[in-house]
C-alpha cells in the first residue's frame, strides 16, 4: 500500500468515532501535493448540511488525535470541510443515496462524439453505472472510463 493510502485510511479510521458521535457522515479523506504542500482533507457531510462550527470541532479534535499518534512523515495542511454541491460520486453509498437522481457524467474519452453526459443514476455495480437519458434510453458506462461523476445541479 502507498504512503498516501496508509495515511488516508489510518486518518479514516481516528475520524470514524469522531464523525459517528456527532451524527455526521464521512464522505471522503484525501492525502495530496498541491503547490508544493500536503494536504490531509477531511469531507464531511450531515442532513441539513455541514456547517463552519462542525468542521472546526472536527478539525480541532482529528488535530489533536494527529499530534498525539504522530504517523505522517511529511509537514501537512489539514483541512476539514464539506463535500460541497459539486460532490463526487466515489463510494458504495454515494451511489446509493443518488439513486433515481440527475447526475453528470464526464468520460476521459469520446463516448458517441461527446464526453459529457447527463442522466438519471438507474442503476451501478463496481464496473458500471447506468444512467437514463433524456429521450429515455439507457446508457451504460464502464467506471473505467468515468473520469468525474457527481449529482447535477440548476442554477
């Protein structure tokens, strides 16, 4: 396993009991280089929405815990914050809960002449994601070949 995925999933475990004792949900930890800097990312989410006192108490917490257990190498920025609108689908549950939603697909090549695409989430496995289209065919996609997928929004 890589450096990166050891501390994303050592940092995922301390978060667990944090995110669970507040009624939050974790959606994702992130440990990446970014202009020079480590970030270690911390998304969080709860009905109703994740709010800048939530991720402080998170953030101050995970800070703590970090310190005490000291297993990052590398100096970092911690960050605690919310998935936000643009949230990607990425886990077993993130496709669950979007289910019968409008979600956006982009390919990272053309898929009949286009690379994105937009639908209602019909069904996924771990290799495929099905979406209805809007003249109401379906449309399968291997995840393979999805570069971005993530609920769609109107403005």
């Amino acid at each position: 396993m890589a450096k990166r995925e050891t501390y994303e999933q050592k940092t995922e475990e301390i978060l667990l009991p944090i995110i669970e004792r507040n009624g939050f949900e974790l959606v994702d930890v992130e440990y990446v280089k970014e202009g020079g800097n480590w970030y270690l990312r911390a998304y969080i989410d709860k009905p109703g929405g994740i709010n800048v006192d939530d991720c402080e108490m998170v953030s101050r917490e995970l800070s703590d815990i970090l310190d005490e257990k000291d297993f990052i190498d590398e100096a970092y920025i911690l960050e605690v914050s919310s998935p936000g609108l643009g949230r990607p689908l990425k886990k077993e549950k993130d496709f669950k809960r979007s289910l019968g939603q409008e979600v956006e697909i982009r390919t990272y090549r053309m898929v009949d002449r286009k690379k994105e695409f937009t639908g209602i989430l019909k069904d996924y496995d771990k290799d495929t994601v099905t979406i209805e289209m809007e003249d109401g065919s379906l449309k399968t996609f291997e995840k393979g070949d999805i570069a971005l997928i993530r609920l769609a929004f109107d403005f």
